[in-house]
C-alpha cells in the first residue's frame, strides 16, 4: 500500500525499547516491557495537522502483568499526542486507558498472566476511539456500584468506570466475540466538538 507501512514490534526481553522510524520521520519509541506485542499500520497525515481522513489502526497485545497498565498509559497518551490533542485531553485519555486497562487485568483477567489484553486505538478524522479486550467472563455496566453513592464510598470498585466516563465522550461496555468485557471508549477532536455548537 502505497504511502502506508506496517510494523510489528515485538519485545525479546523485559526491558527492551523498540524504536523504530516511522514515515515523514516520525519517530516510535515505545518499551515493550512485559513481553508486549505492538502492530501499527501508519498511513499519511492529514494536511490540516491533525488526523487524516483515512482511519489508522494500533492494536497492542499485553500479558496480564502489572506493568502492563503502565506500558498501555503511555502508548495512549502518545497516540494522544501524535494525534493532535492537548496536554489536558493527553492526560485525560492515558488515565482512561490506565483505567481500563486495570480493570482488564483485575477484573477481567484476573491476574492470570496467560489471559491477553487487547488495547486498540483506531484515529478517525474526528475521534480517537480506543477498544479495551479481555478474556474474562465480562460484566454488564448497570452491576458497577456507584462510588458516589454513600453506601459505596468506601468501596473498592466503580471508580475507574467513574473516571473513564467523565475523561472521555464516549463510553460503552459491550461483550466481546470471546465473551469478555470489552471497553469502548472515544475523544472527540476538540475542533469538531467546536463546530458541533
């Protein structure tokens, strides 16, 4: 595909960083640590800067270890930042992902190191979606207890969903092919959210 190029990366040990040169020079730097699987399908960008018209695909595969909600954070505040957004939106979405991640790994998978977690960012002319897979057994959105709700304040669960709601325009919980939970969530380009008013 012309203008286009596949990469895989692959970790060959815990604290290998890939880095590899991406085109119009830009530059992917990204630690792999926790056996991680990175595939990204770059095309062009958009002549106005921000994301072009055709959607890009990075899909992250990740070991359910802890330091794998770390590794997500980061690709996500980096696709966040390659794609044009602010540093408020950067933070807002890497703590999304963070989040959601987590509860993968927790929840989901329930720590067990063989079960994957998928994360995929898919950059659309006007949004960043991101897709959260695990291989649990999922859960419906409606069973999350409030944490602002007295009887839960103290709790440990609801939180993160908490978050993830407020930091992103878009969010949904639905059940995978596999049956797992898998998280949907979107950032809208802050222009297109702008013009929509």
């Amino acid at each position: 595909m012309q203008g286009h190029e596949n990469i895989t990366l692959r970790a060959r040990s815990p604290l290998e960083t890939a880095t590899r040169r991406l085109p119009s020079n830009r530059v992917c730097g990204i630690d792999l640590s926790g056996g991680a699987v990175l595939r990204i399908h770059v095309p062009r960008i958009g002549s106005n800067g921000w994301m072009p018209s055709k959607p890009q695909r990075i899909e992250v595969v990740l070991e359910s270890l802890i330091e794998s909600i770390a590794l997500a954070e980061d690709v996500g505040v980096r696709v966040a930042t390659a794609a044009g957004f602010d540093e408020d939106d950067q933070y807002k979405i890497g703590l999304a992902v963070h989040e959601a991640v987590m509860n993968a790994f927790q929840y989901g998978n329930e720590q067990q190191r063989e079960r994957k977690i998928n994360v995929v960012f898919e950059l659309f002319a006007e949004k960043l979606e991101i897709r959260v897979t695990d291989q649990g057994t999922g859960f419906q959105l409606t069973d999350v207890p409030d944490p602002r709700v007295d009887e839960n304040v103290l709790g440990d669960s609801g939180r993160g969903v908490l978050l993830m709601k407020a930091f992103m325009d878009e969010f949904a919980v639905l059940v995978s092919a596999a049956g797992g939970a898998e998280v949907v969530m979107a950032k809208r380009c802050r222009r297109q959210i702008s013009q929509a008013s």
